[in-house]
C-alpha cells in the first residue's frame, strides 16, 4: 500500500488536470445541439482507457449516444468485476446561478466546481485513476476487469439497456460495481443496499383548439393550466399521500432492522435535510421518518409546467395546452410498467370535464434490493473501513439507478453500489461539485476493492 | 343623407387605400424596436385629421408613445363628443401562420386582413371618414368633437391614464365615444353596456434554497409546483366556483331584464362558443347562462406557470421557485384594489406548510356599466337602428378596456361603447381582419351619431 499511496500523492495534480479536461466538454445528453460534445466525451474516455493501460477500448454505436467498452482478462482465474460509469450530464440551467461557468471547471475549499463533477465524471474518473495506479505500481491489474460508461444516464438509458440484453455474455463477470451513488458525509461511508425505480411521464392537456382571449372566453373556456392544477392536486395531496389507486397496494413492509434505523436516525438525517434545503419544516407523509420517506416511499413529484404566457409582465391568454413533466420514484416492490398503468387510470380519473388528458411515458426504470453478504460487498466493506478507519453503513438511496436492476436481472451477480458523492454536491443543480478529499479516497479504497477481491 | 350616402359610395376605394397606408405601419407598441414605426402611425393619423378638416392637430408627447390629439370647436352650443381610439398594434407572431405578411393589407371576400385592420386602425379610421364625409358634403360638422388617439393600448396604456387624469378640463366633454368593440353579427348591431375590470397577479412560491435531485429528496422536500398546483385548485374549483372569501359578497345581482336575456341567448352565444373553441361542453359555473359567465360574472384564470424543467425530455428536478400570473376579471361592482386585497389573503390561506407565497399586483383596471338612457346613447341606438334596419342589442363584453372607466370616472360623462368589429375578426391572432361592408356601415352609422347628437 505506501507505494500505491505513494503514487496517488504524487500524481494528485496531475489526477485533477485529466477530469477537469474531461469536465470541459459539455456532454449534456439531452440537447442535440450537444450531439458533438457527447462524442467528444465518449472519445476522451477512450483515449483515458487507452493511456493507463487498458490495451482493448473502444466506442460502441448506438441509436443514440456511443457506449464506451475497455477489457482486461489478464488476470486468470481471478474475478472479473464489470465497472459502470457515465459520461454524459444534466444540463445547466438555470446558468445565472451559477458561481463559475459550468463547464469551466473550478476548484475553491477543495472542491471543484463543474456540471458532472459528482455526476458522474469524477466518480467514474476515480475509477479510472485507481485502475491506472495499480496499472504503474505493480504493472497489472490483481483482477480482470470490464469497463462499461453510457451517455445517456440523464437521458433515459435506452441505449445501454439494449446492448446489455443483447449481449449479456459479452459482459459475463462475477460483479458489477457501479460508481455514481453518495455517503451521507465525509466521515461516513456507505453501500447502497437499496434504489428506488422510477417513471417519468408527461401529462398533456387539451382545452379549445386556439388560444382564447380571457376577457371574451374567460368564464366559458376549458382552461388547460387550471385543469392541469386540479389533476396534480388530486394525485398528490397537501400531506404527501399519492392517490393512485392500488399504488400502496404492492408495497412490502420493510424489515425490522430498517425500520428501527430509520427511526433511530443515527445519521441526523432530519437535521440535514432541514439543513440542505434551508427550510424550517419538512414535507411530505409525515407519519414516516425522513429516511424512510427519501429512500423507501414512493414519491410523486411535479418537474415542470409549460404552457401559457411565462414571458416578463402580463398576457391574459388561455393557452389551448399544457403539459406537466411528473416522475413517480417507486421502492423495488413496485414495477414500473404497472405503476404507469395505475398512474395513467388515475390522471384520467383526475381530470375535471371539458378538456382532454393524454399521459406519455417518457422512460422508467426498477428499483433494487441488494444483499450484503456477497463477497464484492463484503471487500468494498473491507476496503472503505480501510481508508475511511470506520466500517460503513448500510443504506438505501431515493434515487434510481436503472442500470442497478438491470445487472441484477439480466447478468444475474451481485451489484456494488459504492460511490463517494456528498449530500451537498448539487447534483442537477447549480454549482455541482466533487469533494477532492473524496476524489483521493475514492481512488484509495477502489485500488484495494480490486486487490481484497483477488485475494478472497 | 342622400348627400352622404353619395359621398360615402364614390370615396369607398379612397377611404380603404387611406386605411391601407396606416395599416402598413407596423405600430408594435411592446416591442422597442418598432418605436419609430409607431411614431410614424402617429404623425399619419395628425395627417389624416389636418386633411380631413380638424386645422387644430397634434402630438402630444408622454414618456412613451405620443397621444394623438385633435379638437374642432366650432358648433358653438352643440353639444361636444371625445372620440377615444388607439393607432398601435399587437405583435404578430406566430407569423407562419398569417396568409399573407401581417402590414401587407390584403382584400379577400370583402374584408382587409392586416394586424390592428380591426383593433384598431379600421375603427379609428371609420370615425375619421365618417368626419370628412360630413365636413365635405355640409363644409362644417353638426356638433363639436376632441379627438383623442393612444398609442401604447396593447401596452398597458399609462400615458394616457396620466394625461386623462392632469388634464381633466382639456378633455371636458358631454359624451365619450369608443370605437373598439364589437357586434355579435353584420345582422345585429350592438350597443355595449359593461365592461369587467381586470386585476393581474402574479404569484410566487418559494420551496427550498435551491433547486433539488427528486431521488435525493423525494419525499422530504417541498414542491413549489405542486404547492402552485393546490393553491390554484383551491382558489376556483372544477366546476368555476372561485374560492376567495368575500369576493361574491359585493356582486349586485343583475336586472331582471339582463338575466332574461342571458337565459334566453337570443344570439346563440351557446352554440357560437363551442363552435369558436371547439369543445364539446362549455367550462365554468353551469349554474349561470354562459354569456352571464363570459361578460357578466367574476372569472379567474391561470395564464402561465413557470417554474422547474420545461424542455425536451425528462429532468427529475424539484425546482426551488414557481410562478402563476393568474388574473381575474371583475364585474363593475368589484373594485380591483378591494380584490386584490381578498385574492392575496385567499392565496396565502390556500398555501401549504411548507413553503413561502408572494403576491405582487401587475396591474389593475376597472370595469364599467353603460346607463342605455344617455343621450349619446340614444342617439347611438337611432343611428343604428337606421343603418342596420334593427335596434342594436344590449351587451355586457367580458373584456377590459380601462379607458372607459376612466372617461366614466375622471370626466363623469356618459360613455359610448360602439364598434363594427365581428366575433371572427381573429383580434391578437394570425389573420386578423375587418370586413369592409362593416368599414362602410360604420362611416354610415357615426355621421348619423353625430347629427343625431345635434339635434337632440
């Protein structure tokens, strides 16, 4: 380990320079006017793959954005672990927010500051990093690894989905290590044990077939937003509980040893939401601990309204449509075609007369359960009580990670949820940023997940 | 009138292209870079009203678009008519979808299509035809007449409001007369008598101090989007019943005379609204006839909500601020400033813990009711009756035109609300038109207005 600690010391700046190259090319996956900026992207982290040693690297076509592919199989009979990142990022609006320009990255009290630091670039550039360590240090690898990083994580995933059941034996491996998850603090390392699925749907609504002009029309119209405001405060009420009916109906209740941590709350997590969010209360269901209710309950919530005047000052238009962008976050016991199905029956039930509802599934994905005991979670446990001097803790997050039920459905192994995010790190928002601190520890306890998973 | 109709028959040609050249004027009074070009409408119209026989005419500067202003005092004892209009325009887009270029005026099944060919260069442009037809045919006309002409009515028309209110005794008048409204058909003439008044808000929910991930989150933060969505939901419900405490309070029930005639809809307003949004049901209070909705009762109306992602695809933001502009009109009984008050305090009673409303006034305007037993009134429904062979209908319009009030309250003078626009004249849309027969009729009608007004 000193020389493996050696060379991490001495090539920190030189760690930072390679994902601050990588960070300056805005790969936002969902604007085609990016469509290049992708590529770019994808090719910069083949040239990475290609520089530390990973002699087999190349980009994969797709429908959509190129899939980036590296392999290793030296290491005989040892395992192999398939390593997920992604390279494409959320866009950046809103821009005026932002302290630095968001894709010149930037680096003030430690952290460096850029859209795709935490999500995902720095986490999968610390995997790169630590792979290129062990590569200069001991000339090998101690396990065969797969690389897989997709540029459509913030876009709906389509294409990785496709390749993955298409090619399962191609990505055979004994376990999948995704790096794109979060510790609830510096002090504090976690494995994920759970996800939440998620659908995300657009909502259109209908009302006459031009806009109208309210002084003539208003008190007679369909009103497309009004409508649109009714629905959303049906399907979700003030205290938190979604109306879709048969939606609890599937929910398994967590087990005990859940249950009492969240709501012994030893991670003061109530405190840090209030804190996060800078609110004096928080919402939702009230009658379950707050853990439980950004991990383990379904959520519903609104992303977006369009439709209207939105412009600087006043228009009395009544638009002839609007549309709302609605995701529902749903615990692993709830599979996302059936939610969509309840959620659809449910929009239309919700719908006041007089205007016409259409409900698009725009993508979906499963939560999933992953069991502590395999033995690539127990070596990630070694390797983070290692660096981090305290054993990690066992949560689930509310975010989804498709690509998780994904490995453990169709390549059947076991899945490492393992990332080294903040709480703070602003993930789709302004001022998205990656601890270094982290960085290193990330690049750290990555060199001795592999080595501890050769050796078991 | 034998005179004036021989007049009016041999000028047709000259009177459309005098129309025409204002017309081309692209008079955009919202958009700063046609400034000029509402300059120049304004100087046409002081040239126009110089031509036609008004030797005292001029501009009159504000601190934005000039007012057009012009007086012909000389019928001693007669009695004195202000003739309000307005020479600047709506913007056109979405252009694409005008047939031809929107300051090209272009004649098709006898009507001018054009942007302000109906709101309100034609109904400006009558008046002052009806005007030249009498100087030229009698070298005089029958009573005295102001002229007055803004150009920021699509703008929210404060210069004029300020010159009506520091010049009150310039202004001094026995009626006021104007020409910017419409008749339900070229077979039935219309005499208006109510206007609603407007208040136009726009308010703001604050949730957490920035925008957040929904994975991270869901659950446990507040959701300014669906805080808007509730509070809307619970300001007017799906059947139009708006909830704002005290609001219905002050609401004077109409005459026995307007009901019968909102229950009876001799006009078909049924029929003509579902026909003009194509809808198969009418929205709003069921309980009331719908032209009792549409012109004579309280309505509130969401415009726009901005807030959250609302481009392509999909985005799991949960966005730190949301804004509705949502307006209501007001029956003359309801004054905008008494309901704003009551709006804000129903706003803030709807809002969900959790998060924080603001409620800003945009701005506001009164409505008016028209007494039909004025004198200018009278002579009106004669001129009418005379040109169309039927005594006009009574009319409330749902819209807000400020001025009215204005002139009913600043000068207290009887207030003439007539217009030769028709329900299909596509005002503030692609297309708009007037129909010549109605141009004609109109000159017809206000040569008759003003030697009826002499001779009463």
């Amino acid at each position: 380990m000193s020389q493996i600690e050696t060379y991490i010391t001495e090539h920190q700046s030189q760690f930072v320079e390679d994902l601050k190259a990588w960070l300056r090319i805005p790969s936002i996956s969902t604007s085609p006017e990016h469509t290049g900026d992708v590529l770019r992207a994808a090719e910069y982290a083949v040239e990475q793959l290609k520089r530390l040693g990973i002699s087999h690297a190349e980009l994969i076509k797709t429908q959509g954005h190129p899939l980036v592919y590296g392999e290793w199989l030296e290491a005989g009979d040892k395992p192999t672990l398939l390593i997920y990142g992604h390279y494409d990022v959320q866009p950046v609006d809103p821009i005026e927010l932002w302290e630095n320009a968001p894709f010149e990255p930037t680096i003030r009290n430690g952290n460096i500051y850029s859209r795709g630091a935490a999500d995902d670039k720095g986490q999968v550039m610390l995997v790169l990093k630590a792979l290129e360590t062990l590569f200069q240090v001991n000339g090998t690898l101690p396990i065969n690894v797969k690389i897989l990083i997709e540029g459509e994580e913030e876009a709906g995933g389509e294409s990785i989905e496709k390749y993955i059941k298409t090619y399962p034996e191609r990505l055979g491996c004994d376990a999948a290590f995704i790096c794109d998850t979060h510790m609830p603090s510096p002090e504090t390392p976690a494995l994920i044990t759970g996800l939440r699925g998620i659908i995300y749907t657009e909502v259109t609504v209908h009302g006459a077939k031009q806009d109208l002009h309210s002084g003539t029309y208003g008190g007679v119209a369909p009103n497309p937003l009004h409508a649109l405001s009714i629905i959303i405060s049906r399907l979700k009420d003030a205290d938190g509980h979604i109306h879709i009916p048969g939606l609890y109906d599937k929910l398994r209740k967590p087990d005990h040893e859940e249950k009492e941590f969240w709501h012994r709350d030893p991670l003061h997590m109530n405190e840090a939401y209030l804190k996060e969010m800078g609110v004096s209360q928080l919402s939702g269901e009230l009658e379950y601990p707050p853990l439980e209710r950004a991990s383990a309950r379904p959520t519903l919530e609104v992303h977006g309204i369009v439709g209207g005047f939105t412009g600087e000052g006043a228009k009395t238009v009544i638009p002839a449509v609007a549309k709302a962008k609605i995701s529902l976050r749903l615990p692993p016991d709830l599979k996302s075609k059936e939610v969509f199905t309840l959620f659809e029956q449910a929009v239309k039930e919700a719908t006041p007369a007089g205007v016409r509802v259409e409900v698009a599934n725009l993508h979906g994905g499963e939560g999933v359960l992953v069991s502590p005991e395999s033995q690539v979670m127990r070596a990630a446990s070694e390797a983070l009580s290692e660096v981090y001097g305290t054993a990690p803790v066992h949560l689930r997050e509310g975010g989804s990670v498709p690509i998780a039920a994904l490995f453990d459905e169709v390549l059947n192994v076991p899945v490492l949820l393992m990332g080294f995010g903040l709480p703070d790190d602003n993930l789709h928002a302004p001022n998205e940023k990656y601890s270094l601190q982290q960085f290193f520890n990330g690049i750290r306890t990555v060199t001795s997940l592999l080595q501890k998973m050769a050796s078991n």
